[in-house]
C-alpha cells in the first residue's frame, strides 16, 4: 500500500508542475507515461522508469529518497509476490520497519513541494510581467 501511495505522491507533484507551473519536463513525463500505461497496461516498469526521470529533473527527489523508494519497491515486490526463505514462512516486514518506512516517506517525499525551481522562478516572472504590463 505504501508503494501505491508514494508512486501515487510523484505523480501528483508532476501533474500540479504541469498544470499549474506548466512544466515542459513534467508534460513530457506524463505523456510518456500515459503511453507507457496504453502500450503495456498490465506491465509496472513504468514506475520504476518514472522514478528514474524525476530523480533525473527535479530537486525533490534526493539520492537518499531515490534509494529507499527502490527499497521500498523491493519490500513490496517480496510481500506481494511470496517467496519462502528456509523456515518455508512467507516474508512479512515487522511494525518498526513499516513505522520507519511511514516516517521516511512522510519526512523526505510527502510533505515536500514539487517546485521545480527553475520552473517556479520562470512561472514568476512571467506572471509578474503580466501583471505589470496590464498596470501600464
């Protein structure tokens, strides 16, 4: 669920950067991704793509988070696709390794603005320019 959850965080941010902020890269990524999802529909390569090419263009994803979002998809693989270790008991993460998981990805992605600042400091000016030449 936590996975679900934090794919479904990036793209929210690269839609509020498309929308909003109107982010070329953001666009390009969600049109890729869009395709991606048509071509293949039952395939999640693209999460893992779509990781790669946030990490790659925006300033909220640091080498840290990167990490433990491949950790985390790691965890998730092995809880929903059962492998059994030598007792033959099915791999279940414990109440701590969740709870921490919870708090990295509350602390380092979810409360984090998807501000591209590049991007914020182009959709600044321009609206400014706007405004002053609607002054004048």
């Amino acid at each position: 669920m936590l996975w679900t959850v934090v794919i479904s965080d990036m793209m929210f941010k690269l839609e509020e950067l498309a929308e909003i902020y109107e982010d070329t890269k953001a666009h390009k990524i969600l049109n890729e991704t869009k395709k991606s999802w048509q071509d293949l529909p039952t395939s999640s390569e693209w999460e893992i793509v779509i990781l790669d090419k946030i990490y790659a263009n925006y300033s909220f994803a640091s080498d840290i988070l990167k990490v433990e979002i491949e950790h985390l998809k790691k965890l998730r693989n092995i809880c929903a696709h059962p492998t059994y270790g030598h007792e033959l008991n099915l791999y279940q993460p414990n109440g701590e390794q969740c709870k921490g998981l919870i708090r990295t990805f509350l602390d380092g992605l979810f409360v984090m603005p998807p501000l591209n600042h590049k991007a914020f400091t182009e959709s600044l000016l321009k609206d400014l320019a706007q405004n002053i030449l609607r002054q004048n």
